[in-house]
C-alpha cells in the first residue's frame, strides 16, 4: 500500500513524532503505518485540506502546519501524515 520512500522516509524519522522506535525494518514500518492508516498527500494543498478536517489548526501557517510532528515530508514533494 505504501510504496518504498514513504515507508524508508517514516523508518528513518519516526523519532520526529515517537518517543521511542515503533518499527525495526521496513516491513514493521508499512504495517505500522498501515495498522494507524497513515495518509500520503501528493502537495501542500492536500495537507492543509487534511488537516482542516483531521485536526484543529485554527490559527496556524501552512509552515508550522507542514514542520507539525505528524507530518513527513517526502523527497519526491509528497507529504505523510501519520497520526500517533
């Protein structure tokens, strides 16, 4: 479901919203972010429309939206959204 560098990409900074690792490998990783039902935004746009819904960002800048914990951005300009 979740394709190589948004799997690599959470494994590797999953320390920006865990205390502690919740995957050892990328297998533990994809199903980590299967069983929370992460979301993959392919711009901007779609992370702000997202969190509108998802959270309360009342008052906050697409900035600190995007720099948020539960925001991953991918390399490629996608964005992941991982909700802990």
């Amino acid at each position: 479901m979740y394709d190589k560098l948004t799997v690599e990409t959470f494994l590797k900074n999953q320390l920006q919203l865990f205390p502690e690792t919740v995957a050892e490998d990328a297998a533990e990783a994809e199903e980590f972010l299967e069983d929370v039902c992460a979301v993959v935004c392919k711009n901007k746009k779609e992370v702000m429309e997202y969190m509108e819904d998802a959270m309360d960002i009342t008052g906050m800048s697409e900035e600190e939206v995007l720099s948020s914990e539960e925001v991953f951005s991918l390399s490629d300009g996608r964005y992941l959204i991982v909700e802990g």
